[in-house]
C-alpha cells in the first residue's frame, strides 16, 4: 500500500505545498508588466466599464504607485503607458493625469503597509449585487479566498473623490482583502499583483453565483472551520502565482501589446 495512504489531511497539505513551492517559480515579468497584465485580464473578465475603475501598485519610492492614465480603458493599457504618482495623485513618470477617484487608493495604503496592489472596478456581477445592499456571502469551495475576507459598505459616500471617502472607504475594508461597496463595485487590496488579480477574478464569479443561488433558493452556509482552511489552502502566494500565470498565458493570446 502507498505510504501516503496513511497520512492525515495536515501532513498532505504540507507535502503539496513544499512541492509547490519547490515547482513554481515567480514569473520574471515587470512589476508594469503585471499590472498592464492585471488590466487585460481584468477586461476580459468583464470588469471593463468605460473608464470606471483603477488599478494600482506600490512604486518604489515610499508614497508612490503606478496607476493608468485617465482616459484609457483596461484594453489600452501597456507597461509602457502607466503612470507613476505620489498620495497626492501629482505625475512622477509618465504623461497624462491619473483617476481622480484614485485618492482613495492613496488612503487604503496609508492606512495598510501590507497591501501593495489595489484593484477597483464596476463589473456587472459586483455591480448588480451591490445594488441590493447585501454583503458577499461565500458557500462554495472555490469562492473560499474571499472567506471571512470580504467587508460590506453599505454606506454610499457618493463618487468617491474626496479625502472623506478615501477614509470611509479605508474604515471598512479594515484588515480584510476586499471589500464590496454598496451602489458602487468592489475593491481587492493584495499583498501582490498576483493575489489581487486573482481576488478581483474571484469576487466578481462570486457575486455570479450568490445571485444565481438566491434567485433559486436560500444559501446555506459552509463550516467556519472547513471554510478558513480552504481560505488558507486556496490563498498562498504560490497558488497566486500560478494562477496569475494561467490568466496571463491566456490573455495574451488577444493582448499581446500588453507587456509593450
């Protein structure tokens, strides 16, 4: 009989993440190229609404991080065309003029040292479900990143430009990877690209399904504690990893200007 045959549940799982770690490697794209990545992704997840939505990460510099220019949609944008600025939204690297609703961005990282990518966008799911004024609820094995991980903003401030949103916006999201705001969209803040591309694929699918589930039925819930091990399970940095590999292999088949 295999020797692995009597194993428990914990000594598989460590097994499987040694393995992975030893097998996957971090990509050697940019940190431009990721996020010009994160964008195409991203538009071809449907998270596209016009020029609604802002994706961000950490520059090298303290107080500083790249953004897309105003005026281009996630489709447009490249390594090469986006822009570095400081908390105060004032252009460090590049042409043109960032987001004005990227103040709020400018709050989150203030107010949390760990996160170092910030997406925000108007998909349709997020979109719909936020109209209703209910909080994501998760109680599928794939949605379980988001488990206990997701805040609610049922508060609406208004568009969210001003320094007053910026901290009701950084309040609600607390300690928590993403935050799902009422009338509004969602946000994910990830300590990488690769984890906060994922989550912002996830959430957007999660929302899909608690609207198709409801219209159906009533959710049930998962075990609090089976649902924090998939949480822990699902979200490490190597499954990111891989996972933001996936994502980019297949978008580039359509978007390869984006690493331009």
């Amino acid at each position: 009989m295999s020797k692995t045959f009597t194993q428990t549940k914990e000594q598989l799982i460590g097994n499987a993440k040694q393995q992975m770690d030893t097998l996957f490697t971090p990509s050697a794209w940019t940190l431009r190229q990721k996020l010009a990545l994160t964008c195409r992704i991203l538009y071809e997840g449907g998270h596209d609404s016009g020029l609604a939505g802002q994706i961000t990460a950490r520059g090298a510099e303290p107080g500083t991080y790249y953004t897309q220019q105003l005026g281009l949609g996630f489709d447009e944008i490249t390594a090469s065309n986006l822009l570095l600025v400081n908390g105060d939204l004032d252009v460090l690297q590049g042409r043109g003029m960032p987001n004005p609703a990227n103040r709020f961005h400018s709050w989150v990282y203030k107010a949390r040292p760990d996160v170092n990518c910030i997406i925000h966008t108007h998909p349709t799911h997020v979109v719909a479900l936020s109209m209703l004024e209910v909080p994501l609820h998760i109680s599928h094995m794939d949605m379980c990143p988001l488990f206990n991980d997701c805040a609610f903003l049922q508060q609406w401030p208004g568009v969210p430009v001003g320094n007053e949103e910026g901290e009701l916006i950084a309040q609600a999201l607390g300690n928590k990877r993403a935050l799902l705001l009422a009338h509004h969209g969602q946000l994910v803040a990830g300590e990488s690209v690769e984890q906060a591309c994922v989550l912002a694929e996830l959430i957007e699918r999660a929302a899909r399904l608690q609207l198709l589930a409801s219209a159906a039925g009533e959710i049930k819930p998962i075990p609090e504690r089976l649902g924090n091990e998939a949480h822990d399970w699902i979200l490490r940095p190597t499954r990111s990893t891989m996972s933001f590999a996936y994502f980019a292999r297949r978008v580039l088949k359509r978007h390869s200007d984006a690493l331009a």
